[in-house]
C-alpha cells in the first residue's frame, strides 16, 4: 500500500495536477514495482499565505509525502527518490531544489482497507522489493 499527498500553491500545482500525478505513478512502479491500477494520490492546492516555503526555493516549490507499509529496501526507497528528483526535473520542469520527499512507513497492521487491517489483505503486488 502506498498513499501520496502532494501539497504546493495552488498558482503552480493546480494546472499541472495530471501530470504531477502521472510522473509520481510512473516512478512508484518503476521504483516500487507497483501495478498500474494502484493510485492514491491526494493533492493539496494551497493558496499564498497558506504555503510558506524557505528561502532559495521558488513558487513551483512542491513537497510529496509517501505514506506505505513498511517492507520496501532502503535500495528501492533510494530509487523512488532518485527517480522523482530526476522525473519532476525533466517532466515538469520543477527543480530539484523545489522538490522534498518525506516517506512515512508503518507496519500493515496499522492500515485498515476495504474492511480489513492491511495484515489480513492478500496482495496482488510485492511490498518486499
């Protein structure tokens, strides 16, 4: 399980939300090995005053949290990143120093999904990559 919040000024992230959404799936599954039909992304739009943002940054500034089970190698995580860094560069034209990446991992147990606790789930995708 992997879940996205995506957070940035409403300015710069609202026009582009399909495609910021397209470039992180394609990263999860090339990093994650996660199927095409897995997307959870949440977008938040905020307004200026809303967004505060440190100095050197510029408005495109963009911050992606990653909320997943815990499981995936420090390799695969390294890669994710990697390849969001590189994707957002050359896709969306969002700098690396206007991209944070925060993943959050928890045991499955914690997660509750279509009426069960992640433990009790059984996958169509490897967490173990």
């Amino acid at each position: 399980m992997s879940q996205v919040k995506i957070f940035g000024l409403r300015s710069q992230l609202g026009p582009v939300i399909p495609q910021v959404s397209e470039v992180i799936h394609a990263c999860v599954m090339e990093a994650l090995e996660y199927p095409a039909d897995k997307r959870a992304h949440r977008f938040f739009p905020l307004e200026e005053g809303e967004f505060l943002y440190p100095a050197g940054r510029s408005p495109r500034y963009t911050i992606l949290e990653f909320s997943m089970f815990e499981g995936r190698s420090v390799e695969a995580k390294k890669r994710l990143i990697r390849l969001l860094f590189a994707r957002f560069e050359s896709e969306l034209g969002i700098a690396p120093a206007d991209l944070e990446i925060t993943i959050f991992e928890t045991p499955r147990h914690n997660w509750g999904f279509r009426g069960l606790p992640g433990d009790e789930h059984a996958l169509n995708y490897k967490v173990e990559v």
